[in-house]
C-alpha cells in the first residue's frame, strides 16, 4: 500500500506539527529522522523534507542521498529542505540580507502550477530562515516570490516541490491547501486514514498478533490507557486484565469513579490500595526528583505483585502515544532534555518477561480522542485534563502527609468542580491547585489565623510543552477562593498563578 507519506526530521521544532497536518487530512504518514530512514520504503507513495535549526552552509548539516529519494518519490521540502534540494542538485544558498521570520505575503508568479492551484495572491504565509535561495537548481520553474525573497517556490519536473515558508504552521493561511494539493491532486493519495478505519484494522491486528494470550494493562484513568484499554476490550475481551493501582495521590474520590466507570464498560478491571505503602515511604522526603523516583518504582512493585497474581501473561499493553515515539528516536535527542524525569504510569520494569504491546503508538493526543470517540467512550473520559503520574504529590510542596493530600483533595475538588459548573473545563487544558509550604497571617471572625496558602493553576496548552496561564474571570477566582477558604480547614489564603511556560513550568515541582 503506497497510500503513506514519509516525512524525514532534519531537526525542526515544526516537524510534528507538518504530520498532524498530514493526518487531518485524513492521510497516514511517519516521522523518521534523516539518518534513520525505514529500509522497506514500499509503504510510502510520498516524501516531505523538514526545516532544520541547521543551515545547509555548515559543513556538517544533515544530509541525505537526495538523487535516490527524489526519483523514489514525488516530494514536498519545506525550508531547510528547499535549501538542500537547491544546494545539492546546482543552485546557490547564502546568508539572507534580511532575515525573514514571522508573516509574508505570497505572489503566486506560475499560476498554472498544481501546488498552489485555488490559492490566491497575497495570501499570507509563514517564514522562518535566515538562509535564501540565491540560485535556483537546474531544470527548475520558479513558482511564487514574496516582496523580500524571489525564490520562495519551485519546482522541479513537476514532482518535486520545494517551499521557503512553512505550510504546516497555522499562521500560513492556506497552507492546508498547499497540503492537500501536494498529497491529493499531486501524489494520488486516499483520504483513507479516519478514526474508524484506525479502530478496525487496529482490534483486526491485535486479534491476529495476541490470538488467545493474556494481556495486563495498568490503567491511569487517562484518556490514553483508558482508550487503549477499550480497543484491546473489542479486539480480545477478557483476556485483557486491567489494573488500577490507588497510590493515594489521585484527586478526590477518583479511585472509586474510574473503578466505576470503566466496570460500567464491562473491562475486566481489578482496583488495588496500596496508598498507606506510598505515604509511608514518601514520609521525610522533601526533594521533588526523589518523590517522582520513589513513586515509580512503588508503582511498579505494586503492579508486578497484582499481575504476579494472574497466570500465564505474555504481554503488557502500554498507552504509549506517537509524541513519545517521536522523541526516543529523534534526530535531534528530542526537546526533552530531562527538566522533570516524568515517570510514565506502566512503564516495563526489566524483570517482568513480557512482550509489549502499544496499539495507540502511531497517534496523536487528538487522534486518541477521536478514535476514543468512535469507540463511543464517554466524554467524560475523554475530555480529561492531563494529570501527572505522580499525582498530588508533586503538587504539596515539601513533604507529603495524609492529612495534607487530604487538604489537596478538598481544594481541588472545589475548583474542578468550579471549572465545570462556569463551563470552563473545556477552555483549559489543564487545572489543579497547589498546597505550598508556608502559612500566613490573616483573620476569620474575630480570631487571628495562622494557616496554609494554596495556588491555583490553570494553563492552555497545546501538549504541555508551553503553556500559558489562563485567563479566568475575577469574579470565577473571587467564588473559587471565598469557597476554598470557607470550606476547607487549614487553608487561609488563596493565590493564582499567572506565570507562562517557559520559564516557569507546569507543574510547581
Ligand atoms: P511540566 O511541569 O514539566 O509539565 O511543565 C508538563 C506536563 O507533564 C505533566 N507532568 C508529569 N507527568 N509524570 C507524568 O506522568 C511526571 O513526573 C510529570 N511531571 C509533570 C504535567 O502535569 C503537565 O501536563
């Protein structure tokens, strides 16, 4: 099937956003970076080459064997690649005088060209090079300049396609457009990859791959293991053992909802407690790596002695998702030098013999929910705020006690719950408040109170990597803390953070 498109990383921030692009149209296609590139290339029926932080002036930039590629595939390069493809095959790229970032205005000079066919002059497209294309390759047709830049696009032997800007990023106006001329009108591609065609062909491969195996799974409650979960359910039925393991740092009452909700879908799910293991050996540990070190492995232990329970399992499933992907294999090491170590609910400890299984590997967080949708998984489910593994524990700065995770649980429940009722849940991509370790003065009825602040977190985001904090009504903030501060015991103070990441982070810890 040459129905894929194989897109090659040569280090672009904008590299994962040129594949969700791809995808909603509805068009399968991989990231490999450039030096990695797959040795069965017979799936791929199209190629796009990636910007790069690199100029293609160094002596050691990425390089490929574009004279093989380019006969293999018809090709759509965009900034650096463009570059590549004009140094390589004759033409000339130099230092711009100008350097041209942030929104250009596009004269489209062959208008008969297939790329930009049903797109006007003047649209608005986005740039970001300090290199230009000084000379044009051989055998080449110039196809659209901008005031500052003459060659912007080109083509050559109308097959391989070559753009300054960057389509993929929503500032170019029409750059979907561009897309789907390249894929559609230009390489013949279906518009075949939907969520229900995902859903089919993935419980048809897992039935073949698994066959009458076991299957455990360590559910979070989050959309990722929860839809993976599902899936495995359609494709295998009770041979798929789900395990909920409470480490007593989830938000208020949620332990017995999920249970709940997902014995409500029939999953074969088993609940453990091991909270009162958690706090005691969180107890005197004050340093936000060691939490996350600690919680880690005790998650593990605890999952390995609950599955040591069920006989004869072969495999462990995993809500692994495509970004995760992405960065073990990326060129560039992935943008995640290690700021936080983020501990991944389920991760395979080496002593546990089994094969893993991801079924949601190839997706996007917006794919797994559409796919979650088209397996009718509740809203609730699927619309979830992301919540970090080690749950409230890296929301009560310093030590973790009981009593504190307690006091959490109350105030994060009052603003969840507030979120919800304004209908502004949807609006944020995640909220949570934060109980800090110091306590203030103030005065409740005639007494003087000495008691702890609490920070309240609400950020927009796009996949966490920034965030900007949100901007929530006075008068929402003004309920939320007159509530916090009547009802919960302890707490006296309520503040909201308004920091953007970077160069704060999401999370306090
Ligand atoms: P930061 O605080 O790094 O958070 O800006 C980015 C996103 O990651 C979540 N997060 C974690 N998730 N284990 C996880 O599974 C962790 O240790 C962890 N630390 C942060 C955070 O909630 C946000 O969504």
């Amino acid at each position: 099937m040459q129905n894929s498109v194989l897109i090659l990383d040569f280090g672009s921030q904008y590299t994962q956003l040129i594949a969700r692009r791809v995808r909603e149209l509805n068009v399968y296609c991989e990231i490999y970076p450039f030096n990695k590139i797959p040795k069965d290339l017979s799936l791929y029926g199209a190629l796009i080459l990636s910007g790069s932080p690199h100029s293609v002036r160094e002596k050691n930039s990425p390089r490929i064997d574009l004279n093989n590629l380019l006969s293999l595939f018809p090709t759509l390069a965009i900034c650096y690649g463009a570059q590549l493809i004009a140094q390589e095959l004759g033409g000339r790229v130099d230092e711009s005088n100008i350097r041209e970032y942030g929104r250009a205005s596009l004269t489209i000079v062959n208008k008969n060209n297939l790329l930009f066919g049903g797109i006007a002059d003047n649209t608005q497209v986005w740039m970001s090079h300090s290199d230009t294309i000084k000379e044009l390759p051989k055998d080449s047709i110039l196809l659209a300049s901008t005031n500052d830049v003459d060659n912007v696009a080109y083509s050559i032997n109308n097959r391989t396609f070559c753009l300054q800007f960057h389509p993929e990023v929503y500032h170019t106006k029409k750059g979907l457009n561009i897309l789907q001329n390249f894929l559609i009108k230009i390489c013949n591609l279906d518009q075949s990859w939907t969520p229900d065609s995902f859903v089919k062909k993935t419980i048809e491969d897992l039935r073949s791959k698994i066959g009458k195996d076991k299957v455990i799974l360590g559910l979070s409650g989050g959309v990722d293991s929860s839809v993976a979960a599902i899936l495995l359910h359609k494709a295998i039925g009770n041979n798929l053992h789900c395990i909920f393991v409470n480490n007593g740092l989830l938000r208020k009452n949620e332990y017995n909802n999920v249970l709940e909700q997902y014995n409500e879908m029939n999953l074969n799910i088993k609940g453990v407690d091991y909270s009162q293991k958690f706090y005691k050996e969180l107890r005197g540990v004050f340093d936000p790596e060691m939490k996350r070190k600690i919680i880690g492995r005790l998650f593990i232990e605890s999952f390995d002695n609950e599955s040591n329970k069920i006989k004869n399992v072969k495999w462990l499933a995993q809500g692994t998702i495509y970004p995760d992907v992405i960065e073990s294999i990326s060129a560039t090491g992935g943008p995640s030098a290690t700021i936080k170590s983020h501990h991944n609910v389920g991760g395979l400890p080496d002593f546990m013999k089994l094969q893993v299984i991801e079924p949601l590997k190839l997706l996007f967080k917006d794919e797994v929910r559409r796919v979650g949708a088209s397996l009718n998984i509740d809203k609730n489910i699927l619309a979830r705020h992301p919540f970090p593994g080690p749950g409230l524990a890296i929301r009560i700065l310093g030590e973790i006690e009981e009593n504190s995770v307690k006091m959490l649980q109350e105030v994060d429940d009052i603003f969840i719950n507030g979120l919800k009722d304004e209908g502004l849940y949807d609006e944020v991509w995640q909220a949570g408040a934060i109980l800090l370790p110091v306590k203030s003065v103030g005065v409740m009825g005639d007494e003087r109170t000495y008691e702890k602040c609490i920070a309240l977190r609400a950020v927009e985001s796009t996949d966490g990597m920034t965030a900007d904090w949100v901007n929530l009504p006075y008068k929402f903030l003004q309920d939320i803390s007159n509530k916090i501060i009547n009802r919960v015991k302890g707490v006296n103070r309520v503040v909201y953070d308004i920091s953007s990441k970077p160069p704060a982070t999401i999370e306090w810890e």
